[in-house]
C-alpha cells in the first residue's frame, strides 16, 4: 500500500509514481492476434470452429455455433428467481434513466438562409463481448445492451466463450432481458474477427463494445477503423474523497470492494483528516478478515492501494482532477459543493449514502467507465455510443451567393480550383 | 471509372467489388513508428530535435522548437487580407454553428429517490496535428480548432511540420484567428510522440486530434488509450444522388472537386435518369480540361469515380446507406423528404444550390467527416470530441435501502461480496 501525506517533501515525486504505476501485464500479444484476425478474415467459420476448439477445447459445427432459443430459455429456467428479479430491477432502472440521454435532431436556419443542422441516428448492427469464466459479469451484459437497445440499434449481436462447453446461465438470462436474442457461443480475437469481418454464419457489425482479456482488447484494436469500437477497458478503480464526518469502516468496505477484483483493481483514499486514514486503514485490515475473496483483495490492497493525507479540500480535489478516476466517492459532508471543482471523473458518487456498488449493478447509471485515467478525455457508456451524427447544410441561390466570394478564395488559396468551381458554376453572374 | 447498372444481372457483385475496393496503399509502418514513439518517449526534444533534422531536414534548438508570437504575428501580415477576412468570417460560421451543440448538464431524481445525471466537462488540453506540404489546409485548422474553443479547452498545442524551413503563413494565419498561441515546427509520428508522452519543451495532451499521413495514422492508433484520439481518416469521399431535375454540368464540378484531392479520392454519382448519368460524364471529361489540376483530378475519376444507374430512388437510398458516405448530396427535387430514409451518412447537402466545397469553406458545419464508410458508426468531429461526460448518483439513506436488497442479489450471483458488504454495511437492518 502506498502512503503518502502531501505534506512530506518528496511528496510530488511520489503521486508521479503513483499516477505511473503500471497495474496491467503488458502481454504482446498483437502478431498473434493479427494472424487469427486474418485466418477468420479469409476462412470464416472454418477458422472460428478451429481457434475454438484449440483454445475453449470445445467442439462446434456452424449450426452449433448460436444458441437456440430453447437453450436460451432453459437458461433462463436455471437461474433462481430471486437473481432474475434483481436483473429485471437493475435492468428497468439502466433502461429509465438511459432513456434520458436519448439526443434530439437539431434543424434551423441562420440569418442568410443557410440551412444547418445536426441529425442523430442509431448504429444499425452491434457486436457485444461478453467474457466467459470468472469475469463473466451478467450486470455488464445489462450495462453494454441496454444503451444499445435505447438508442435504437436493430441487431445486437452477442459473443460469449463457452470453454469446455461451461455455458453461464445467468449472462445468457441478462441477454435475454436485454432483448438479445442472436448468441454465439465464440470468444476471443476470433470472436471479435468474426463481429468485424462476418463470417458464413455471423454477419458483420458497424461496431464491437464490451470487456475482454488481452487478446480480445488487441483484436479490438486491429479492427478499430474497419469498424468501431468503445474503449479498451483496464483494471477497474475507485478514489475515495473523505472528510472527518466519513465512517472508516464504509470507506473501508469500499476500498475493499474495489481490491476483490484483482488483476491490478486498484482503491485509493484521499482524506483531509489522518485520523479517518489510520481508522480507515485498520478497517481495511478488519474486514479483509470476513471476505471470501480475502486472499486476491489483500494482495491488491498491498500492492496497488493508496492512502493520502492532504491538507485541505481544495488539495484533494487538485489531485483527484490528476488521477481522474473511474469512479470517485464524496465521502463529505456537503458532496455537491465539490462539484463544479471537479473535471477529471468517469462517475461521481454522492455522500456516505451512496457506495460504487449501487451503481454497478441498479443506480441506473452505467457502469463501464473510463479507467487508466482516460476519464481525462473518454466518457462512460452511454446511449450517444450506439448513435452518430450526421450534419445537414442547405442553400438556395440566394445564401449560396451569400457565401460564395468567401468559400472561393479560401479554395484558391489552398490550390484547390475545383472546389471553387464548384461553387461559382452555380452563380448566375 | 465504374459505369453499373442496377438493372444489370451482376450488379450486385460488382456493387460488393465498388465497396471493397482498396482506395488507400496500405503501408507497414507500424514498427518504424513504434521505434521513434519510444525514442520520444525516453528522449524527449533531443529525439524530436534529431527526428525533425531528419525526416524535415531542419536543425532546431529546444527554444526554436514553438513558434514565437512575432513570428505567427508576421505570419499573419504576410497573406493577403482577401484571404484573412475569408478565414474569418468561416470562423465566425463555424463558431456560430458549433455553438449551439453544446450540451446541458442534467441532473434529477427519480421516484424513488436516487439522484443520477450527467455532467459534461471540457477536455484540459488538446494537441492539433496540422500536415505540412501539399496537404496543408488553413481551414482544416479552424475545424479542428473551433470546436475545441467552444467546448472550453484551456490549452491546444499545435504542431505543423515545416519540411526544409518552409512555413505556410495561411496555416499560422488561420491558427491565430482561432486563438491558437502554443504551435510547435514538428510533425510525423514523433510530433504525436511529443504530444502524447510530453517532452521538456511541450507538456503532454489528452487528447490529439488532426489529418495526417500513414506515420501519423500509425501513431495515433499506437498512443490511443494513452490519450484520446479522433477517427483515423482515410482518402476523401462525395456521393451525389441526382434525379432529372439536376444540372450535369453541376454535378460533374461536384465530382471533380473530390477528384481533385487525388490520394483515393471518390467521387460517385447515383442517378434514376440514365439521361443525366451520360451528360454528367460527358460533363467531367469537358470540364476536366479547364482545371489545373486535371492530371490528379483525371487519374482519381478514372480510377476510384463510379457512375451508377437506379431504377428508383428507393434504391439510390438503399445503396446510398451501405455506401455510407463522408459526403452526400441531395441533387433532388425534393431533397428534405429523402431525409428520414437517410441512415449512414457524414454530412448531408441539400438540393442543387449546396455543393460540398460551401461546406468545406464556410456553412458553417465542420468538414471532418468520417470516411471510408465509417459513417456507419462514427460522426463528424464537434464540440462533443472535446467534452467527456461524468455520470452522478446519489442515495440517500431511503433511496439506498430501497436499492440495496436487488444490489446484494446480483453482486452475490457475481461472487463479489465485498461489493455487497459495501451496501449492506451502510444499512441499519
């Protein structure tokens, strides 16, 4: 764990550390990925069914490929009803307030008649990753589908690796929440090779989203231009703000909710009061204690978390704009005073009241957010991903003779004569 | 060129053939380019110092690095004021017109009482990569950097390449109208190096955005993540749907206006009037004679321009959506009741007196347009590339407890407890 007090003298060498601390196993993984991209790329379903069975060491034919509609029902059947209650509850709650952020069309015409506007339309076919195995996370299937399904996409289609044929009932009963109803049972860079380029059985995508492991995070790479994709998620995180009027054993339970996901999850608290940060530290070493995941949250603790002391409110705040983390409690007493301070965050959570863990699963907001400090520039997922914009401009002669003078020399001036060619043939002069 | 005929029996093949078709030299740059980003990253100026003596054949100092004001001042002086009042007043369109997307924050709380939003924040700081050369476009500048202005970033650092010492002073010109101070005579992968590792003289971005050859292609797809980007841009794209009502001499300036930029550079027309498909064609060979730069604008319609026979304008649209353009004009009667049935496309122009070049120039919208038929998942750079969204939830002790029990199902089906002890330790139960 690192501790730092911003009072100390080497304290600015030190969160420069902290801030560069690498927490993902670079894996060079890209030949390998390129070559799967391409072997799925030029055989399709062929080379899908063999990187399958090498990798999931699961046997498939390309019928066998999606799940049907009767093994996506007795899935459903499988999971018990009170986790099916809670997934339609987290999913009715993603869908209500993500129907807010559905955008408007915006038309008008400016004082010389010119027509502009902004026109919004869905993505018409989507690709959705979905991890097998112990990241298999059925409210991240909700997370990723929903925005997608607000915003109007057509075809969501979804992939998720079975290895030795472990199918997870509880993502396939999310996905059929969600309204998801075309499943492949693929994974991997070749998962995302088939999404992108098609295949005999799986049509092609405009865009991939969800999390995956190195291989599937450097095939969404390779594929980003052909078609689109979300970001490429790293370790998750979580920055604590806490005041003197902060509990240390919530503060505590959160750092500690935070650590259970390992692979380099990493929890900082940032406090103006030293008593909250030993009182919170030794909850931490409490509650380790009473968890099942107790070994992999201990280790994360120990190697990635962070406990800061500062001097004042506005200090703290400096720092968190710099670490711009994925999510950031305001354990205060008057969290919505910070604010307007506040410019480098994936999402705010508001007061003691409100831990992370609510808006992972039924707050309603989403949880894929930017991590590795991309909230400096990237956004959560939201419904605006799963649509794009397309600008509209309108002139009859009258603003076209407005504008012409104008346009026509800047094109003369960058040595494109045709471009104001274009422009002076419809004048009648 | 490409004459096809909905009506002909392998329209359909060679339609796919017209999609596929490979319009940019791929080249392998990848290693040469992960070689200087590294080096940059280590090195700092001095491997930007040696890279630029280099590839621009330029000796520079660290201090001679940025341009200084007087120089951008004498810049300035140096073009003709016929061309500064034309930049600005395209940059007082494009800032009007930008303006008016920026968007609102909202906050509210649901029924059950649970606070969510969205707020929407500036990115700190953006690099703006200019090419140098040939390509060099005072008003690409103002479309890069106006958005970025009215978005509210505090600080854009500029690069432009000044191969042999030479400056374009309308590129100086145009970044100086748009209140670009902090411009740097550096260019190729190591000046995206620069702008996203930092170096002793140029602090580091969050985000890059700007045109540029393969190696700055290259670049920012290696640097995405550390920072942001903006879609990688391939050759230059203008779809015209034309009835009979349209003007062949017209639409065949609009096709040489694209055919001019050479690179890849497309230009289709799809006509429901075979009459109007022959007089165009007859119109691009007449009209290429009296342009300076026939011998590119000739070789790109040759080789890249398609001419395509519908027999209804339901088609037209149906190829146009799959075509995706990064351009598309409406030389129709009617061209605002083909609007809703418009599903891809970058920017629309509407009707026979919009020709592409007003809205490269001076409409008012921006003329950074997804290409390459990526208009199937990505938008045209706005006000919204330079803003991240940060979510907000909000519990209060009831809101949580109406929450918590959905919450502690599903962080338990996920085998994460310590997110469920994180809510179940705030309740009083």
């Amino acid at each position: 764990m690192y501790r730092l007090d911003s009072s100390d003298g080497d304290f600015a060498a030190r969160f420069e550390d902290l801030l560069g601390s690498k927490r993902e196993a670079s894996q060079e993984v890209g030949d390998a990925v390129a070559a799967i991209i391409a072997a799925v790329a030029d055989r399709g379903d062929g080379a899908l069914i063999d990187y399958t069975a090498r990798f999931d060491r699961l046997t498939l034919t390309p019928e066998g490929l999606r799940f049907s509609a009767a093994e996506i029902a007795e899935a459903g059947r499988a999971v018990p009803q009170a986790v099916t209650d809670a997934l339609r509850f987290a999913h009715d709650r993603i869908r209500a307030h993500h129907e807010k952020q559905k955008p408007s069309d915006h038309v008008y015409e400016d004082a010389l008649g010119v027509t502009l506007g902004t026109l919004w339309s869905p993505v018409e076919s989507v690709g959705l990753y979905v991890p097998g195995g112990t990241a298999a996370y059925p409210s991240s299937v909700l997370m990723n589908a929903v925005p997608a399904k607000v915003a109007g996409v057509e075809r969501i289609a979804m992939v998720v690796p079975t290895p030795d044929g472990v199918v997870n009932p509880t993502v396939l009963a999310a996905a059929s929440i969600a309204g998801i109803t075309e499943i492949y049972r693929v994974g991997g860079a070749q998962a995302v090779a088939a999404l992108a380029y098609g295949t005999q059985t799986i049509a092609p995508v405009a865009k991939i989203v969800g999390p995956g492991n190195a291989y599937v995070a450097a095939a969404k790479r390779q594929v980003f231009g052909r078609v689109g994709i979300d970001m490429i998620a790293g370790p998750s995180e979580v920055l604590v703000i806490a005041d003197r009027s902060a509990n240390p054993a919530w503060i505590a339970a959160d750092l500690l909710a935070q650590a259970e996901h390992g692979g380099g999850a990493q929890s900082i608290l940032l406090t103006t009061d030293s008593g909250i940060a030993e009182a919170s530290i030794a909850e931490v070493e409490r509650q380790l204690a009473l968890l099942p995941r107790r070994d992999i949250a201990a280790a994360g603790w120990a190697e990635f978390g962070a406990v800061i002391t500062v001097s004042s409110m506005d200090e703290a705040i400096a720092l968190a704009n710099r670490i711009a983390s994925e999510h950031l409690e305001l354990m205060v007493d008057r969290p919505r005073d910070l604010l307007p301070l506040i410019r480098n965050a994936g999402a705010i959570f508001l007061g003691h009241h409100t831990p992370e863990a609510i808006g992972d699963y039924v707050g309603g907001s989403n949880h894929v957010l930017p991590t590795a400090r991309s909230a400096r520039f990237a956004s959560g997922l939201g419904v605006l991903d799963f649509m794009k914009r397309t600008s509209l401009l309108g002139c009859d002669p009258g603003s076209l003779a407005a504008l012409a003078d104008a346009a026509v020399t800047l094109a003369g001036t960058e040595g494109l004569d045709a471009h104001g060619r274009s422009v002076s043939i419809r004048l009648n002069r």
